[in-house]
C-alpha cells in the first residue's frame, strides 16, 4: 500500500517523508499526567490509582527505553504501546471525572479552592490525553507520518491548505495536537485546525462536551460556594 501511495502522481506538498520528531515531549506530558494522576485525593480516584500510575510510568518508561530518540519509523508494537498507555490515562481520567461531577452534584466539596483545584487537574489532563489520542492516530500516527504512508489527513492544519505561510520542511508535531486540544477544549470548537475524518471529529466533539459539562459544573459549583 504505501508503495502505491508514494507513486501517487501530483501529491500535496505536506504528503513526503520527512526525519520524525523527538519523543522526549511526549514523555515529558505522559510524567505530568500520571503526576497529576496520583496526587489526586482519594475520593476522586479509583482505589488502585497507585497501581494505574504504577503501570502508566512502566508503559511510558518502556516507550521511551525503546525509542528514545525521533520517531522516524513507524512499527506497529510501539504504536500499541502508546495507544494502551493513552488509553489507560484515558480511563482513569473519565473515572476522576465522573467522581467530581457526583461530588458536585451531591454537594459533597464544600472548599472552592480544592475544587477548582482538582477540577483544574482533570481538565488539564483532559487535555493532554485528547491531544495524545490526536497524535497517535492522525494518519497512522507519528512514525506512519514521518514515511508519509498516508495521503489522507485526520486534521487540516492551516500550512497544509497554505503552504506559504510554513518552511518547505514543516510537519506537525506533538505540540500542534497539543494546540488543537487545548483550543477545542477552552473554544469548545475546533478554531484552525479542522478535524476531516469521522474519528477525528467524534473525539472532537466528545472532547468538547466533556470540557463543557465539567467546567461548567466546577465554575457553577465554586461561585456557589464562595458565594
């Protein structure tokens, strides 16, 4: 398949391969989640968070033992690697969700600082976590880009439809998905990066209902208490 996508006649200019990108950022954001993670209070925590932050700094560690430098190729054990560990952080993250919007609703935080505190964490990590999912599949993820395996964007970012406005080298990389998380997660809308592939904008539109119904419920909740 990606021999016959490489003879493709007139491809688009961001479809090439290019040297990848460092896997060091990527880290750097897994480390902060599971911290974020662990320090959460007990009540909006699964009881074996220990082990879940256990198991994500063993996964995050093996990612970056195995490939510690660019991601220039792409081989699918480590891309699952780094599926399970997003979707591990994934999974904890909706269980600490889920558990401040009981506590919400039951008005069992009475403290507006711990709740913009820990509401702040989730939303945070909320964040990170969509822009990892953005990352490891747009395209088939950072080693299939960095070949140029697939001709078929997920996202459309603004130097792929103006190529003038970007270097002949430029590529996206972890902090453009970054970007595109946080802006849809504070605009509640994508702003200049437009999701084109079904996924894409499912993950979009979870991402911003999620973003919408947990911030709206701490500001709610914390005006309500200082009040």
């Amino acid at each position: 398949m990606s021999e016959r996508l490489y003879h493709l006649p007139n491809p688009p200019h961001w479809h090439r391969p290019h040297h990848g990108e460092p896997r060091w950022p990527v880290t750097f954001v897994a480390v902060l989640v599971i911290v974020l993670q662990y320090l959460l209070p007990n009540s909006l925590s699964l009881k074996s968070q220990p082990y879940i932050s256990l198991l994500e700094a063993i996964l995050a560690l093996a990612l970056f033992i195995i490939n510690p430098g660019r991601i220039s190729k792409h081989k699918r054990e480590r891309w699952i690697l780094g599926v399970g560990l997003t979707g591990v952080m994934t999974l904890s993250n909706i269980a600490s969700a889920v558990r401040l919007i009981q506590s919400l609703i039951h008005g069992t935080v009475n403290n507006a600082n711990d709740l913009l505190s820990f509401g702040g964490s989730i939303w945070l990590t909320n964040i990170v976590v969509f822009a990892l999912w953005y990352w490891e599949f747009d395209r088939g993820g950072p080693g299939a880009r960095a070949q140029a395996l697939d001709p078929y964007p997920d996202f459309l970012f603004p130097q792929m439809s103006s190529p003038e406005y970007a270097p002949a080298d430029w590529a996206p990389s972890f902090f453009d998905y970054l970007y595109v998380s946080f802006t849809n997660a504070s605009a509640f809308s994508p702003t200049d990066v437009l999701p084109v592939s079904r996924w894409a904008k499912m993950l979009m539109m979870i991402q911003s209902a999620t973003s919408l119904i947990t911030v709206g419920l701490v500001i709610a909740r914390a005006v309500n208490i200082l009040k």
